[in-house]
C-alpha cells in the first residue's frame, strides 16, 4: 500500500508516564491540531484518544500509531510509569481503526532524526557526519533512552533497546565515590542512575555527603539553576559531573555501534543548559578514550531541539508499515 493511496488525516500521539500528545498528520510529516492531554485525566486511553478527537473536530481516522514510554512485546501493554494497561488489539477496535501501531518512545526518536531540520541541531565538536553510516541516539530526560540507527537498503532501521539499564561505568575517582554512594543505595546502579533527572539529584547527594554539607532538597531544574548561576559551587559540580558522564556513555555507544554517522542527544534536560554544555566536560570526555582518541574526535555529537520527536517518529514508522502492507 503506498502513501499516495493511504487516507489522510491519520492520527499520530507519543505517551509518556504525564502527558499524552497528539497530532493529525494531514500529509505526510505535516501535522496540525497538536495537543498536550495530561495522562492522569483519563480513565485509559482510549478516553483520552476520543477526547482529542473530538477537540480535534472528529475526523475519520483509519490509520494511527502511538510512541510509548514502554517497552512494547506481543498485544499486552503495562505503562510502567502509569496506571494506564490494555490490549492493543482491543483498543484498535474500540477506536474502529484499521491500523493501529504502538512503538518505544525512543525508537520513534531514533525515526524522528531521520526528519529533523538541520536548523533544530546544535552541533557539539566534531567533523561531518559521515552519510550511510550508524547513527546513535541516547537522552536523559525522566530516564535515559538509548536508540541507534542502522542504514540499510530501505533507509535507516532503528534499534528497540533498553541501552539505560546498562551497567554505569566510572571514569575517575570523583565518579568511584558517587557510584559507590548510589551502589549502597540501589545495589546495581545503570547509567540511567545518574543520567537522568533523578540523576542529577543523586550525584549532587553523593558530592554533598564527600564534602560534610547539609544537603539541600533540590529539584533537577533548581540544580541547574544554581550551578549556571553561580550562587552554588556544588551544583555546578554536580551538572559538570553530569557532563562527564553523559560524554562517557555517549562514546560507549558511539564506539559499540560504529557511529560515524553522528552521536545525537534527544531529550528535556540538555536543550535547558544548551550554552553551557557547549563548553562543558561533555565532548572533552566523549574524545577521552585512549587509543581511539582520533576516532571519536571526529564524529559529531549534535543537541536535538525540536518539539515533538516522538511525534515525528510514530508517523515516520506509521508510513513505513503502511508501505509495507
């Protein structure tokens, strides 16, 4: 089935554990009526699908696909941030839809790169990209997704993993003593640990212990805030440690996948402090591993910006099953 001969509008969403966003894809990778419906407002989703249609003017949809924070294996899916739970077979029915398709959040950001105006990236060192080669993809945000991009024949495939949960390496003796910290805490402590918004707040906890302060009850945005401002020294140690560690799994990834093709780092918490971490510990550690030293300085690692990736990416994968029926 192609494209031309799909119906439009189709509706394309991404849920997260808050809030549930939606769109009307008029043609193709053009959306319209883009609204952000908080999750904890409705009883399952399909009230809250019919609710945004309805506010949408009821359009005839044939045709969705939906961006989950979930892993998503066979028809069952239990939000784990959420009460939401369902089958995905039922609800299709119950929407009368003749496709309906669900993907990882952070697969459909992996697709949604595919689509990105260059004028949504911000480039943090590096050469060129070079074409048909790997991309990665990894974001802190609520938790740390992690993605690539494999070029084949087709275009880029993208990879359905749990690359957060991976074990977190440390670098040097500051990063031993906040890993250890958050060891005797959790016992197995992944890079999500830290590189996330609860992350932040960890390392600063770990710092603040080392150095016998009375720790304050930050949020990550209020970290932030301090450390750029200057009014806290902690903090902006806390956010360079952050920095540096984000650099290391960044490299890791980078190296595992081949990913000449570009390092590209989706998520909320970057774009906040973007002209700092222009100028942060970030790239210098991405470049610090040895032998591979010239090998990593010259892949570029580029700050996404734009609104509604997830968004992007479930029309993205919506089209490409559609062309494949």
């Amino acid at each position: 089935m192609s494209s031309t001969t799909t119906n439009f509008p189709r509706l394309v969403a991404d849920i997260g554990g808050t809030n549930a966003r939606f769109a009307l894809e008029t043609a193709n990778q053009v959306f319209e009526k883009i609204e952000v419906l908080p999750c904890n407002d409705y009883n399952t989703i399909v009230d809250a699908v019919k609710e945004y249609l309805k506010r949408a003017g009821s359009p005839v949809i044939k045709h969705a696909a939906v961006a989950i924070a979930n892993p998503v294996f066979g028809d069952w899916l239990q939000m784990t941030n959420h009460h939401w739970s369902f089958s995905i077979e039922t609800t299709r029915q119950a929407l009368h839809l003749e496709t309906l398709l669900f993907i990882n959040d952070f697969t459909a950001q992996a697709l949604a790169i595919t689509k990105t105006d260059p004028a949504d990236l911000v480039q943090i060192g590096g050469m060129q990209a070079e074409e048909d080669a790997p991309k990665a993809v990894l974001g802190p945000g609520t938790g740390l997704g992690v993605s690539g991009l494999i070029p084949s024949p087709s275009g880029y495939i993208p990879l359905a993993g749990e690359g957060g949960h991976v074990s977190f390496p440390p670098f040097d003796d500051a990063e031993v003593m906040v890993w250890q910290y958050a060891k005797k805490k959790f016992g197995h402590v992944s890079a999500e640990r830290f590189l996330s918004g609860a992350g932040l707040v960890l390392i600063y906890e770990a710092l603040a212990e080392r150095e016998g302060v009375k720790r304050q009850t930050l949020t990550p945005a209020e970290i932030s805030e301090r450390a750029l401002s200057g009014t806290s020294p902690l903090c902006r140690l806390t956010l360079d440690i952050f920095c540096a560690m984000l650099g290391t799994v960044a490299s890791n990834l980078a190296l595992t996948l081949g990913a000449r093709g570009g390092v590209y780092l989706c998520g909320g918490i970057i774009p906040r402090f973007i002209d700092y971490f222009k100028y942060s510990p970030f790239r210098n550690r991405f470049e610090n591993k040895g032998r591979f030293d010239a090998y990593l300085a010259t892949i570029p690692v580029y700050v996404v910006l734009s609104k509604y990736p997830g968004i992007t990416g479930a029309a993205v994968a919506l089209e490409n099953h559609l062309n494949n029926m």
